[in-house]
C-alpha cells in the first residue's frame, strides 16, 4: 500500500501537524482520531489493513490527522472556556488547510467523506454538518453526539455549536439543510454491546428524520462492543456495500 506522511506548521492550531496519506486515487476518506490520540491511530490499530482493499483497487484515498483533543477537552487542566477555542481552532484547520490539502492531492471535484468512531464520530459528524459544502458525507462509528458529554459541566455558544445534538434541532437554514439532504452518505453505525450506546445514534437520526434528512441508521447487534475488532468490520464493510 502507498503511504506518506506529510507536515506543516499550522496557523489555525499554531503547532506542527502530521497527516497519513494511504493510496493514489478514489474518494478521500477523512478519519478523525478517537479520544487523545494520533494521526497513526488508525494504522496502529489495524484499521488500515482491514481497509487495504479498497485503498489498493483504488476505490478510497484515506487521510488521517491528528486529534487536539488532550489540549481541548480531554484536558482536566484547561478552563471550559478555553477547551471550547481550542476545538474551533481544530474546526478551522480541518476547513482552511486539511480540506485544501486534500482537493490538492486529489482533484476539486473529488467527495470527501469524514469518518471516525467513539469522539472521532463525534468530530466527523459535526464537520460534516458545519461545512457540508466542503465535507460531502459521513461514516460515524459508535459515536455520541452531544459535545456535553466532553465537558465536564462546562456548556457556552461553542459547545452549543460544535454539538449536533443541540444545534441541529433549531437549524432552519435551507442552504445547510438542502445540502443534508443531497449527501448520498450519512451514515451512523452502532453496536449494542458492552460500552456501546446506540441510542446516541438513534437520538441524532431522529433529529436528521425530522428535518427530513435521508440518512442510514444502522444497530448492530448485543454480541457488537464498543471494540477496535468491531470497527474492523464496520468500516470496510460500509466501504464495500455503500460506495
């Protein structure tokens, strides 16, 4: 399998990010970290091998970035406050240098689909529903969709806006609506297993319904934990079936 990694020094987050490129060509597949960790999470964790096949027929190009969570709300040392505009900085590095970097490594017209599980669900879904001109889709694994949960009491206009649960409910916007509802990918994915909570999924696809948003809510079964091996057959069971 083709593999780069690739660095800069970001403005939006004022740090050096890395970003793991596997494969040459099909849509790009944006994953997102789960809880504190890296870019090479997903290769670590044996998820890009589970999705080799697609990356080397050349159906999905996969990058990987870097989570800023431990510097946001993961970090027990940071006021709520400044947790919140730590997030929106890694908000605006995804739209103003990932999304860039992306199209100029693979063409203008090509989809990007965000993806993730557990917090990196959460990332992913929120991005798309933000910017869904600039993310076209989503595959949310074994996510919770309600930024509060994160935290830790600590709730303003940020939180509000960077949690699909609370935000979406009021969203009347057609322009973000009508864009919702052209994406041929919202997929939301969960177990019922041990540490999964599938009614997280259930909650945001009731919000999605209501705004008559076409979307896949799919509740795997109890023999299904909150599990990397799961993951393993999530994802590359929704890259062959569903693009």
């Amino acid at each position: 399998m083709h593999r780069e990694v690739h660095t800069w020094f970001s403005p939006s987050l004022n740090k050096q990010m890395e970003v793991a490129v596997y494969g040459h060509y099909g849509f790009a597949l944006l994953l997102i970290p789960t809880a504190a960790s890296d870019y090479l999470e997903y290769e670590h964790m044996g998820l890009i091998d589970s999705i080799s096949e697609f990356v080397n027929a050349g159906k999905v190009k996969v990058y990987c970035i870097n989570s800023i969570n431990a510097e946001s709300w993961l970090n027990p040392h940071m006021h709520g406050y400044d947790k919140a505009m730590r997030h929106q900085a890694f908000n605006d590095y995804v739209f103003k240098e990932v999304v860039p970097f992306i199209k100029n490594t693979t063409g203008p017209g090509v989809e990007i689909i965000a993806g993730g599980a557990s917090f990196g669900a959460l990332h992913a879904a929120n991005l798309f529903f933000k910017h869904p001109d600039l993310i076209n889709g989503i595959i949310a694994m074994s996510g919770c969709y309600d930024l509060s949960v994160y935290t830790d009491g600590y709730y303003d206009d940020n939180v509000y806006f960077n949690s699909p649960v609370h935000y979406l409910p009021n969203l009347k916007v057609e322009w973000h609506l009508s864009l919702y509802r052209q994406s041929r990918h919202i997929h939301f994915v969960s177990g019922s297993g041990a540490y999964e909570k599938p009614e997280c999924s259930q909650h945001i696809s009731a919000i999605l319904s209501s705004k008559n948003v076409h979307h896949e809510l799919d509740i795997w079964g109890q023999d299904m934990p909150h599990d990397w091996w799961v993951w393993h057959r999530m994802l590359p069971y929704y890259l062959e079936t569903r693009f």
